[in-house]
C-alpha cells in the first residue's frame, strides 16, 4: 500500500519513481504499468468534466487484464488469495472489512 499512495500522490516531474515501483510500457497505450500490479485496465480518454473538486473522465476501455492465480473468469477477485486495496480518500484505503491509513513520506 505504500508503493501504491507513493505512486499516486508523488510527481514523476520531480521524483524518479522507478527507484521505488518497477514500471513497464502498457499494452495499448503509452502509459507505464506497475510490474507488480494484478490487474491492468488500459483506457484512451475521450474527455474529462470537472465538477467542483471532483474530474469525471469518459473514455473507453482498450484492454483489461488479471493474474489468473487471484482472478477468476466465473468469479472474479478471489479475496481468499489476495485483498484488493481500495482507496478512500487522502492516506486511507480499505480492504475487505479493513481500514489502513499510510503514514506520509514513502516507502
């Protein structure tokens, strides 16, 4: 979870991230994608609405991906094998029934 919030709150302008996450090129497009990630979902952006503090993107989905040892085509996440980290808002996600806060200042 730490890899995760660096990730996505540390700006690769300033930061070279790849001395923390590995990356490699995206499938469809030219994105980086975590080594490490279990699920990819690739999309091409049509067009955002900003609404307050909030930005709404359509797009549509290019390709999708799932490790097959945590994903199952009948069932989807098996959450026996792994815990899908999801965010809530500034340091906090959850798993399943969870709520873990990450302490600021990287991994």
């Amino acid at each position: 979870l730490e890899k995760l919030y660096y990730a996505g709150t540390v700006s690769g302008r300033s930061v070279d991230k790849t001395k923390v996450i590995s990356y490699r090129k995206g499938e469809k497009v030219d994105a980086p994608v975590a080594e490490e990630a279990i699920g990819v979902v690739e999309c091409r952006v049509y067009t955002s609405i900003k609404t307050e503090d909030v930005v709404f993107y359509l797009g549509k989905v290019l390709s999708a991906k799932a490790d097959e040892r945590f994903f199952g085509k009948r069932s989807g996440w098996d959450l026996r094998k792994t815990n899908l980290p999801l965010h809530n808002w500034g340091a906090g996600f959850y798993e399943v029934g969870r709520l873990h806060i990450i302490r600021k200042g990287g991994p």
